[in-house]
C-alpha cells in the first residue's frame, strides 16, 4: 500500500532505539525526511545513518531530553514546518503506591505528558495552516487497564488520552488528526528492564521471566518493533484522515475488554 506521505517531514521522539526507532524506520520506508531525537547523541546518530543509507530520506539528528525546556526548544526549532509528529519518551520506573512522592510524579508528567502536550502546542498550528498533519503519542496499554507497579505511568499517559480527547477534535476540521497507539509488551529494552525486576523479585531467570509473561499475551510473544512501526505509518498516512482521538491498542490481545 501507497502511504501517500512521501516527501514529508516528521519528527520521531525517542526514536534511537526500541518503538521510537521502529517508526521512524517505518516512516522512513515511506519516504519521510525525519528529524530524530534522543539523548545519546552517539546511538542516535548511528541509526540516523542506517537509515539514511537504507533508503534515501534526509535526516536530522537532535541530542536532547525532551522532557526539559530546553530539549522541547531544541527539537521544535529542527523540526520547522513538519507534516508529522511522533511523541515518545521512556516510561517512569515501576515500583509500589507507597514508593512515589511529588517529585516522582512532576518527573513522569513532564516526561510523558507536558512534553508531547508542549510538542503538539507548538507544531499542530502550523499544521492546520497548511490543512494537513499527522500526531501520534506512544503511550501504553496501562491507559485502558491500570498495570499496578506503574502508577506513575498510568496516571501520566492517563493525562495525556484526557487531553488528546478534546484537542484531537478541535483540530480535525483543518486536516489534522491526532491519535494514541498504546503498546503492550515489546521486544525492548523497556520490557528488559521489567523483566529484570521479576527475576530480582522471584529468583528466577530472564528465559523464564519472559515466558512467563509472554504466557499472559494471546497471541503468545512480545510484539515486534517492526509491526508497531507499521502500524504507526498508518496512522500518519493519507488514509488515516477519518481516525481522529483514538487510543488503539497494540498488545497482542493482552488487554481483556469487549470495547
């Protein structure tokens, strides 16, 4: 399938690695210029000129956290007039209800909710002057079914669905859509790091850490990257013009509802 997007120009948050990559590298088969973001510049760099030799799209390369002002800045001023935003960032640490005090929960709002809130006030207008855009925040499965030892998640990403409920219609009238993928488990080092803390919490191997969550999923593995990244293209392609506020889940069937 045509994507229909090639061309344009997108700006992939956290994308040196792990679901952010696998955008950007999917937005990049499209034929989408890109510019990256990360906080290592070194891994960030590499990967911009893997893809740049894959397949032919001009990249840009930005070191920054945007989870600051000053990272926002800096991405915002590389980005210029871009087409397509993808938001993402690392989640906060998992952990128990009596862990987190304020200054836990200003670091998972800044990190996943002011900043693609900051990111989207600044680069949606001058969509909607050009009457066409595409946004998608990478959020998480724990939006539709809260996932205990990731409080902070659940109450940052949670924050972020409320806003993008009301914005994503405010804006769709001038070709802009905004939408959310939520991912379940995925072969990252996000679900390394979880993985890890079971095997600290019950003695056992990573091997089995992760065929005993993998034993949870229907489709029975972790999701892949690639798909997610492919799913995201969708969304930012010229078919996806009618899917506006929607937060879809990619999980492997993990999450149990009807709706």
């Amino acid at each position: 399938m045509d994507l229909g997007i090639k061309g344009k120009k997108a700006l992939v948050c956290a994308s040196s690695k792990g679901l952010g990559l696998g955008c950007a590298e999917a937005l990049a088969e499209a034929g989408v210029d890109l510019v990256m973001n990360a906080r290592g510049a070194d891994t960030l760099e590499a990967e911009a000129q893997r893809l740049r030799d894959a397949y032919g799209v001009e990249i840009t390369t930005v070191a920054a956290d945007v989870a600051t002002e000053e990272g926002q800045a800096a991405v915002i001023a590389a980005a210029g007039a871009v087409d397509i935003l993808v938001n993402n960032a690392g989640g906060p640490p998992p952990g128990k209800w009596t862990d987190w005090d304020r200054s836990d929960f200003i670091a998972a709002l800044d990190a996943n909710m002011l900043a693609p809130i900051a990111l989207i006030k600044a680069l949606v207008p001058g969509m909607m002057d050009r009457g066409w855009g595409r946004v998608v925040n990478i959020t998480s499965q724990s939006v539709r079914a809260p996932i205990a030892v990731l409080g902070l998640s659940n109450s940052a990403r949670t924050g972020l669905t409320g806003y993008v409920a009301g914005t994503s219609r405010q804006v769709a009238g001038s070709g802009v859509t905004i939408n959310n993928l939520l991912p379940g488990i995925h072969a990252t080092d996000r679900a390394d790091a979880l993985d890890g803390a079971v095997v600290k919490q019950q003695g056992i191997t990573i091997e089995e850490a992760r065929k005993q969550r993998a034993a949870g999923i229907p489709a029975g593995r972790y999701g892949t990257r690639e798909e997610f990244g492919a799913a995201c293209a969708f969304l930012c392609s010229q078919h996806a013009g009618f899917i506006v506020g929607q937060s879809i889940l990619l999980d492997g069937g993990a999450t149990n509802l009807t709706m």
